[in-house]
C-alpha cells in the first residue's frame, strides 16, 4: 500500500525564515568589523549553480600595431569594419557553487524557558561557524591561485631586497616592496585598478611584526602621531602598530581563526586561516556586491547561487523540537591572478 500524502503544515516542512536570514547577512556575512575578509572579497549572485566567465586578455586593450590604421580604416563610401577579422581572445573559465548546511536545534521546553531569544543564539554561532568555513574557502583560493604565470608572485627579499620585519628607515623594504607589486599588477591589468581598491592582506602575526620593524616606528617616532601609536589610536593605527593605510594601500589584517581539532580532543589545534609570513595584495573596486563588469578588476570573487546566507527553521510539534541549520551555496575563487599580488616570506 502505497504512504499516504499529507498537507505540508509547521511540523513538516522548513521555513526559510526571511527576517532571520536578513539578520544573519548584516550581522555576520557583509559585516567587516568582525569578519576582515569581506573588506576584499566581491560577492557576485548567479542565476545557476554551475556556468562560465569569460577571462580576457588585458593586453588587447593597449595593443596598437602598426597595420591598425590601415586594418580599421574607413573611407567614406566604404563598409565600416568589424572587428570579426581579430577578434580579443578570451576563454572560458568555470565556476560551481557548493551547499553546505550548517544545523542547530533545541528541545521545546529549552526554547519556553530560556531567559534570552535561545534560537537567535544559536542561529548566530553556526552562522559565525560558516563564516569562519567562508574564511578558510577563501584563503585557499588565494594560496591555490596561478600567481606565477603572470610575474605576481615573489619572496619579500626578491622584491625589495629584505625581510620586512628587518625593515629600517634607511632599508624601507615594507614601502618599496608593496611599491613595486602594485608596478608589477599595473602593468599587467593596464593601470586598471585605482589605489582606492588596492587591499594589502596578512594575518595578526605578520601584522604584528611588521608595526613593530623600525620603518614603522621610525615614520612616527619623532612626529605628532607617536601618541597615538603608543594608545594604537583606532583612526591612525590598528592594534599590531600598523597604520591603516601604507604606501597608499589599505592594510586588511585578516584574523579569522580556524580549530582543526575536533569536539572533546585531547588538545586544541587552531591557526590563522591567511598563513604566517605570507601577504596578498588585491583589488576589489566599489562596495562588497558585485554589478556587471566589475568581475574583470576583483581579485577575489564569491559566486553565491540564492543562499548567500540562509536560516530555514522548522517547529517540529511531533518530538517537541526546533530545529534549524544556516545555509549557503557558494563557489569561491581569485578570478583574475593579474589583478593580485603575492608576497612570500615576508618576515623571519
């Protein structure tokens, strides 16, 4: 005998909770003041879970050869040109979102007793949990990335002749090291990026070396700021001593935390996502979500097909229980390599 079909009610199906999932996306998935990453990553929305952008050569915008007058003049009377016959190369690069749920629920009587709203609590911790699994997702594409095929790629010696953490005011290596990064992604995205979106990104532990070499103290040590870098006044310096903005580059210490031991294990393994002694230099133009033609000059884009961040909860009445999960469905990846930069042993 076949089961019988029942009318979806509260306690069998998953609501997806609109003023939840709203909550959840300013509080944690477009918040910058507790999740640094979204200061440089462009959000992007698609319309299916698997598709193509196209990547196109920057050089094709500043090629000039010598047949180009004769190739695309035209003479009155004559046919315009086309194009067609050289057409700007491109190819197909592919992107595939991938759903991960991360769940929570609580007992009937926990949610009627609890002297605080229980189920927001546990929306926010498993939202802060897939935060930090956005963190991680997003520091392996930038550690995955084909830096090396465009030039942008080089250890902090190469570079600027120095470790930075042994930078001076005599060797300012921290300076002219990000100097001549920004030269190498100029020439090779065509000067397309303005500083304003230029993101230089590292971990606390760097950070924290870098504010405390003697280029950092020697630029304010004898000037009206070294008040302020003793207080770590938040408008002139972040907490590792480092202003917020170096060499015209915006400085975005990334300080997501990963555990990688699991619940009730014998000792505590965790880590900064962004590794020690390693620096990115991005571009993202304009605010976190992305709008058509922008892609091209976002180092770093996060497809999200519909689930950027969603709360479905259910009132189970049957077994007296709420249960829940925060979803997203996403794909995260350094799109363009040229429009970034990475620097390598940093710091000693």
């Amino acid at each position: 005998m076949p089961a019988s079909f029942v009318a979806p009610s509260p306690t069998n199906i998953y609501i997806a909770s609109a003023q939840a999932t709203g909550g959840l996306v300013v509080s944690h998935s477009r918040n910058p003041d507790d999740f640094p990453f979204t200061e440089y990553v462009k959000y992007m929305s698609v319309d299916k879970t698997k598709g193509f952008y196209k990547f196109y050569r920057a050089e094709n915008a500043a090629r000039i050869s010598q047949d180009m007058g004769a190739r695309y003049s035209w003479p009155h009377g004559g046919v315009r040109p086309t194009g067609f016959d050289a057409p700007e190369l491109f190819r197909d690069q592919s992107y595939e979102t991938f759903r991960i749920s991360f769940p929570y629920g609580h007992s009937e009587a926990e949610v009627e007793q609890a002297d605080f709203d229980i189920l927001a609590h546990s929306r926010a911790m498993v939202a802060q949990q897939l935060m930090t699994y956005r963190g991680v997702l997003i520091s392996t594409a930038l550690q995955n990335a084909d830096w090396s095929t465009y030039g942008n790629t080089s250890t902090a010696t190469a570079l600027s002749g120095g470790l930075w953490d042994a930078a001076t005011a005599e060797n300012a290596y921290i300076s002219l090291g990000l100097t001549k990064a920004i030269q190498s992604v100029k020439r090779a995205t065509l000067g397309v990026a303005k500083f304003k979106d230029y993101r230089v990104v590292m971990n606390p532990n760097t950070a924290a070396k870098l504010g405390h070499s003697q280029e950092m103290h020697a630029l304010y040590k004898q000037s009206v700021f070294a008040a302020a870098l003793t207080e770590r006044d938040a408008k002139l310096f972040n907490e590792y001593g480092i202003p917020p903005v170096v060499a015209g580059l915006k400085i975005v210490v990334d300080d997501t935390v990963r555990i990688t031991s699991k619940d009730g294990a014998s000792s505590l393994s965790s880590g900064y996502t962004i590794p020690d002694g390693k620096i990115y230099i991005v571009t993202r133009p304009g605010g976190i979500e992305s709008t058509s033609g922008n892609i091209a000059t976002s180092t770093v884009t996060m497809f999200y097909y519909k689930d950027e961040m969603t709360v479905f909860e259910k009132h189970d009445k049957d077994n007296e229980r709420y249960t829940g999960t925060v979803t997203q469905d996403v794909d995260i990846q350094v799109v363009d390599p040229r429009c970034g930069f990475e620097i390598t042993n940093v710091t000693s």
